[in-house]
C-alpha cells in the first residue's frame, strides 16, 4: 500500500507508478511537507510491487526547485544555523533515495527544472524533457549555492559543466542539455505520453529483480574499492543465477517465448 499525500497525486496502472508534483500555480516547488512526502514514498517503494516510476509536474512545467517563499519566511522567522543545516540534510535525504529506488524512474521534465528541479532530474534512469524546457542552477544569482544536488549534477554531466551552470547560473536549453548528459530524449510538448508509454513498455521486458539488483551495484561503486566492487559484482551475479527470476528468463529465451514477468 503506496501513501497518500495532499502534496503529489498518485496514479497507479500495470506496475508503474506516475508521481505528480500538484502545485503548478506555485511551478511545484520542494516544499518541505513535499520532500516529506516523497521520502515518505520512496520508502515504501522498496518493497512495493512497482516495476517503474516516473516523476512529472502537473500544470506542464516539472519542478521550480526549492521554496523560495519558505526561504523568505525564514528571514523573518530567525531560523538557526542548526535548524537550516537539518533541512538541508532533510533534502540530501530526498536525493539520496529516489537515486537509490529499485524501480526504472523517469524524469519526465516539462518548462523548467530549476535549482532542486534541475538536480532531481539528475537522479532519474532516464530523462525524457519537452523541446521547450529550459534547465538552470539558479542559486548562485540569488546568493544560495547547489549544495545536496552537487553530486547529482556532476555524476550526471560532469565536473566541467557543472562548474560552469553552478557558479554562473546559466540557462540552457533542452538540445544543449542533450549535449551534456543531462537529457536523454527530447520530444515535443504533445509527444511526452506517448514517449512515456514507449519507455513503460520498453522496460517491462526486463526483469524486475535484476534491474533493482543492477540499480543497487550502480549506486555503490563509487563509493567503493577495487576488491570491494569485484566482491559485490561477484555475490550480485551468484544471487541472480540462484534465482527464479534467473531461471524463468533463461528458459524462456531457449523455448523461444516471453517471460512471466514480461506478459508470458
């Protein structure tokens, strides 16, 4: 049972889930109880029978990063050190663990994903954007820095580029994004669902189990040693010979049909 929040809408059909960020009026931003929400649901996507994910914004536009409304009221409200330092951290979580979801997740990225938006996208499998999105790491033009989206931007485009949109705060456009890394498709505005519905169908084929196992090397490894990548890449592929899912796709490859998880 996925949770239910009044921060993002939920929609459920053949064994992917789209989350829907529900703020467009606002460009549907992380507010805190929306990172709260998330993180909420990503830890109930661990063991959820979900086979992929995709991120979107209602109203057409992704995600505007985060709540710079909230960020004023902290002026005024004489927020602490400490207590800035635990929201921040609260946001690396968030980070943290839709990168480390076992499911596929697609950033499915309309108008703008700035600032947080733009690092959230950089934690996806795949990101889909619209030709007319435009990408910025905006927080050095209004006296912030990138911080917990710093790693996520640079494994995904980098350290050249990053540097240069983290401390100038450029925009760029979907075709430059492409270039870069940071978008893997581009579609037209109109082109996005059936885009989406393409990827759905493309990674169903693959078994679920072995993606979420594939998933769970990636994230690792860099945090790793030689001997220790070698160990885990070792015990991973001993643990999907010995399993059903192992034994359904081999067999199903030599009978010449499609496997159980895939619709056989």
């Amino acid at each position: 049972m996925l949770p239910h929040s009044p921060h993002l809408d939920l929609e459920f059909n053949d064994r992917w889930l789209t989350v829907w960020f529900n703020d467009p009026r606002r460009r549907n931003p992380l507010t805190t109880e929306r990172v709260d929400a998330l993180l909420e649901l990503c830890a109930a996507l661990q063991i959820a029978p979900v086979q992929g994910v995709t991120f979107r914004g209602r109203g057409g536009v992704f995600c505007a990063g985060g709540d710079l409304k909230s960020f004023r009221a902290s002026f005024q409200s004489d927020l602490s050190r400490d207590r800035i330092i635990q929201l921040s951290l609260r946001a690396a979580d968030l980070f943290d663990a839709v990168a480390a979801l076992p499911q596929f997740t697609v950033m499915a990225v309309e108008r703008a994903a700035m600032a947080g938006g733009f690092g959230l996208a950089c934690t996806g499998d795949l990101v889909i954007a619209a030709d007319d999105t435009r990408f910025s790491l905006s927080e050095a033009r209004i006296g912030l820095t990138p911080a917990q989206i710093a790693p996520f931007v640079v494994a995904r485009i980098g350290m050249p580029a990053a540097r240069r949109l983290m401390l100038t705060g450029a925009t760029i456009d979907a075709r430059e994004a492409e270039k870069l890394g940071l978008v893997d498709q581009i579609v037209a505005n109109e082109n996005m669902g059936k885009a989406l519905i393409e990827t759905q169908d493309m990674v169903q084929a693959a078994a679920p189990q072995a993606m979420a196992a594939i998933k769970r090397q990636l994230v690792g490894m860099p945090f790793q040693t030689r001997e220790q990548q070698r160990h885990m890449a070792a015990v991973s592929f001993a643990e999907r010979m010995l399993s059903e899912e192992a034994q359904e796709g081999i067999s199903a490859f030599f009978e010449k049909r499609i496997p159980k998880w895939a619709g056989g």
